[in-house]
C-alpha cells in the first residue's frame, strides 16, 4: 500500500492506474519470451539434449536478465543472447 504521506505531498490521487496504457511501447507476451527461450535452447542444444538444455538456460543468469523489462537485454539480437549464454556472462556490444 503506498503511505498516504507521499501521496498527499506528491499530490497523487487515489485509483487503479496502469503503467502499460497509453505507452507507445508493448510490454512482451508470454509467447514472446518464450519464443525467444526457444531460439536459445534450439541453437544450444545437442540433439535430443533439449530438455536438459532448457533447464541449464532457466537455471543461468541470463534468464533473469532476460526477464527484467526495465532493461533492453530482451530486445538485444538472439545471437547475442546465445552467444552471452555459451559464454556464461554478457558478452560487450
């Protein structure tokens, strides 16, 4: 719950408000992450290793990375994303 102190001083009124609406920017789906998942563990994987290479990827930092849409590692080209992936750490632009 946000302290009504800030609220008042700042100024912000009461309601349900949603930092999607109006942005000219989509937030990624479901389907759109996991599209890029896809890309990585097929790319990475040894044949009929997939299962095992899904949960490597899951379990390494990249996936969190990955995850925060406060930064642009989402959106960065697959190739980089595997490549950072192989390396175990992000590779420099």
């Amino acid at each position: 719950m946000v302290n009504i102190i800030h609220m008042t001083w700042y100024k912000i009124p009461e309601g349900d408000f949603d930092p999607a609406a109006g942005s000219p920017y989509s937030i990624p789906s479901v389907q759109d992450v996991g599209r890029l998942y896809s890309i990585i563990i097929q790319d990475c994987a040894e044949p009929d290793e997939e299962d095992a290479e899904l949960i490597k990827v899951f379990k390494s930092s990249l996936s969190d990375l990955i995850s925060n849409f406060r930064s642009d590692l989402y959106y960065q080209n697959p190739s980089y994303l595997e490549e950072s992936y192989k390396a175990g750490y992000l590779l420099d632009l």
